[in-house]
C-alpha cells in the first residue's frame, strides 16, 4: 500500500526469546502460522488458546504489546477487506445488529482477521526480538544458500540505498520541488532512474572490492550461534500447541 | 499490497510455495547467465534498490499516494530471472523482517508479484520490442506496456487462486470486477512510473537496461553547446 517499508522493527533485549537462536525461532514461527492457518474456521477458541500462546511468548521477551502493537499498521488493509467481506460473499443470511449479512462471509471474515492477525503478531516477534543479520543467518541451511547471500547483501546495502533515496528528496526539496500531483511523476522517476544507475554502480563497486579482498563467489558462512536441543525443544512448544490445538478442533468440528 | 497469512487456505498455499520454489530454483539458475559470479552483489543491490524504490511515493492527489512494486522495472532493467530473485528476496525480507505479508503465503505472495508480473511484464516487453523499430523510444513503451498488462495480470493471478483456496464464497464476476478493475488504474500508473523510469536511466546509462541489449545503435557522437543544449533536452 502506500506505506513505506522502511521502518526498523528490532526492539533491543536480553530475554530468553532474545537469546534464542534465530534458526529455532524462524521454524517455531513458519510451524506455529501453519498449525494457526490449518485451523477449522469456526473454532473461535483455538484462536484464543493460540492467542493465550503467543501472548506467553510475547511476555517472556519483555517486548512491550503496545511496541507490537503499532506495527500492527501493516494489516489494516486487510482488516477493511474483511469488514467488506460479509456484505460481498454469497451463502445464507443472518442478522447482524439489525443488518442482514451473508453468514458465510461473518465467518471467513471473523476468521481471517484471528488468523492474520496471530501471524502478523508472530512475525513481528520474531522480528522485534532477532536482528536482521542474525534472522538471515538463521535461513542458512533453509534456503537455497545463493537466495541467502543476496539477501544478506540486500540488508546489508539497505540502509545505505534507503539513505541516498532520502538524500536525493531533501536535494529537490531544497531546491523547492514538492511533488503534488501525477504532473510532477516525471520528475520523480528521473528521479528513480538516476537512484538505480546509483545502486547498480554502486554494486559493480562492491563487487570489485570484493574480488579485491579475494572473492571468488562463494560467501563464508554467516551463521554465529549454534542451537542446542534445549533451544529447539523451547521453540518447538509454541508450534507444537499450537497444533494439538489445530488438531483438537478438527477432530471436535 | 501483500497477503496476509489466514487468506488462501492451507493446501494451497503448500501448492503455491512449491510454485514458487520451483521458480526460484530456476531463476536461481538462469540469473548464473545473466550475473555469473557477481549474483550475490549485484543482486542484492539490486533487490535493495528495488525495496527502496517501492518507498518512493508518487502523489496521486487530494493526498494519496501510490508506490510502484517494481516486478516489470526489474524484469526490463535486469532481466527476468535475476528480476525474479530480487523480487522473491525483497518479499522473504518483507514477510520476516516487517513482518508485510503472511509467512504461510509467502509462496503466494512470490507467486504472485516475483514471478506472474515479472514473467507476464518480461514476456509484454519482449513482444513489443520486436514488434516496434529498434530505438529507445520502443524500449520505453515496451516497458510501459509490460507494467499495464502485468498488475492486472497479477490481480487475475490472485482471483484464480482465490477461487481455489480463498477462505470466503464471493462471486466469481464481484471478484473479478474489484480487483482486475482496481489494478488495471493502479497498472496505469505503474506504466506511466515504469516507462518514465526505463527511458531516464536509457537516457544516461543504456547499457544498464538489460532489456535494451542489442536494440540501441551507437549513434555519431554529438556536441552541444550553450541554448542549442537546453532547447534539446
């Protein structure tokens, strides 16, 4: 949508989630959504029992939830999908406070709302309690190990890109340009031209410096932190309740 | 905009991850051709200009803005598979660290907007060059016609998945009309962004643009001065 994505999530801490090492917490997450997505919809209290689990977790890491709370900005678009959703679908009519609604669509909507937003709290913890370089070193192993190096050199440019985008907004701000209106688009794409000459020079320079310090396509491995099975069986109880609580519901609906 | 976890069913969404490992592999492939040993700099530059440019907000008045998504850019400027990769990067990265889009549909999210855009943009592009006399002006409209029929395309993408693993019964026809229609404006102005965008960067650096390789004659070098310099440009 029209918000950035630039916003830093890391939240600085020292609690055992914290400690964790990012390869237990980034399973735990991608098992813990699955085992919330695979639930029947209609079973409200496997949301709450898996809300219930996630806010324990939440409290261990000493996060504020007002801190998660106000990231939670990026679901809003969809929560006004879901508001649509029971005056759009098809299916039987129910009364809803004095409205007739499709009772279909009051159910998908209700649990699309449980489901994302228990995976956005998810992600957002695991993003508020692990620092970028480590949840990328954490992939190492889960994905193909080039896909990793890109994007271990994507966050690490990151900041870098980020920055000369906003350098090159003051430079025309001050020189009195605002862009108001679809008039002023060529001005910003010259704009975005110029800002991707900028990063792919700058990646032929990284490149060479990297050749120079004796590159010679493979990256030494990034991961620092070695997980124990103490740490995977922590980890491994967010998910697993929450699929026995997956379970229970398919087996009571 | 990115799908939230919860919205395409379970099953589906293991369907479409495996797509878009599928296609990841293979672009993971391809993209040695187009970058050999320099994928993991280059593209990653790449992805992070990419990430960025997608923060650029384009004022569409009475104060909304829209931002570009980049899969038809990429796939003109870098070509397609490297353009896939940096496309599916930007996403992982979205999901895992801002926590945008669900993890479970992550695979649809790649689906989607790395590979549907990228693929149906790159093959718009391709069509249009050579169907027009090779110039820069070609590359620019290509490039222009490659993001119009590509977010549309993706929006189309999204409905059929949704009519095979969406979690709510909406009619087929609604369906249709709001997103295709939604994205064929939103389309125009990633069209009108991406065709500005390609011709700038072919206007200084042409041999930058991937999808202009081979199109562009070197023409006579040519000196300007003074008044003559500025009524040209």
């Amino acid at each position: 949508m029209g918000a950035g994505h630039g916003h830093r999530l890391h939240y600085h801490g020292h609690s055992v989630v914290h400690r964790m090492p990012a390869q237990c917490k980034i399973v735990a997450l991608v098992l813990f959504v699955l085992a919330v997505v695979a639930t029947p919809r209609t079973q409200y209290w496997a949301y709450a029992v898996d809300a219930l689990v996630l806010g324990v977790a939440v409290n261990v890491s000493r996060v504020p939830p007002a801190y998660l709370g106000k990231r939670m900005l990026v679901e809003v678009p969809f929560v006004v999908f879901a508001l649509v959703l029971p005056f759009v679908a098809v299916g039987e009519r129910t009364e809803l406070l004095g409205v007739t609604v499709s009772q279909q669509g009051l159910e998908a909507a209700g649990s699309l709302l449980a489901k994302a937003t228990l995976g956005v709290v998810a992600a957002l913890l695991l993003a508020a309690t692990t620092e970028p370089r480590d949840i990328i070193a954490g992939l190492e192993g889960k994905l193909p190990r080039q896909l990793v190096q890109i994007m271990a050199m994507m966050v690490r440019y990151l900041d870098v890109t980020s920055d000369q985008l906003r350098r090159m907004r003051i430079a025309r701000e001050s020189r009195g340009f605002v862009a108001r209106n679809p008039r002023h688009w060529p001005v910003l794409a010259q704009g975005a031209g110029a800002f991707f000459v900028r990063s792919y020079e700058r990646g032929e320079r990284v490149h060479l410096a990297m050749l120079s310090r004796g590159y010679t396509g493979q990256l030494p491995g990034l991961r620092t932190d070695i997980a124990r099975p103490r740490d995977w069986a922590v980890a491994l109880m967010v998910p697993l309740s929450a699929s026995v609580t997956a379970a229970s519901a398919w087996l009571i609906s | 905009m990115h799908i939230p976890d919860g919205f395409i069913n379970a099953p589906t969404s293991v369907a479409t991850a495996v797509v878009a490992a599928a296609g990841v592999a293979l672009a993971l492939r391809k993209a040695g051709r187009e970058l050999d040993e320099k994928t993991a700099p280059m593209a990653g530059l790449v992805a992070a200009f990419i990430f960025a440019v997608q923060m650029l907000n384009f004022p569409v008045g009475a104060g909304t803005s829209g931002h570009l998504l980049g899969g038809s850019l990429a796939a003109v400027l870098v070509g397609p598979w490297t353009a896939v990769l940096c496309m599916s990067v930007v996403l992982i990265t979205q999901s895992l660290l801002f926590a945008d889009g669900g993890i479970t549909a992550l695979g649809s999210n790649i689906t989607l907007m790395g590979i549907v855009t990228v693929v149906v943009g790159f093959a718009v592009f391709k069509t249009v060059v050579r169907l027009m006399p090779s110039s820069a002006r070609s590359v620019a409209v290509g490039a222009f016609l490659a993001a119009l029929v590509s977010v549309p395309a993706a929006a189309a993408a999204f409905v059929g998945l949704y009519e095979v693993g969406g979690t709510a019964d909406i009619p087929l026809e609604s369906l249709v009309a709001a997103m295709v229609g939604w994205h064929v404006l939103i389309g125009i102005g990633e069209a009108i962004i991406t065709g500005l965008t390609v011709s700038s960067v072919l206007a200084v650096r042409p041999d930058l643009v991937h999808g202009a390789r081979g199109l562009l004659t070197k023409g006579p070098l040519e000196l300007r001065s003074g008044l003559s310099a500025q009524a040209r440009s």
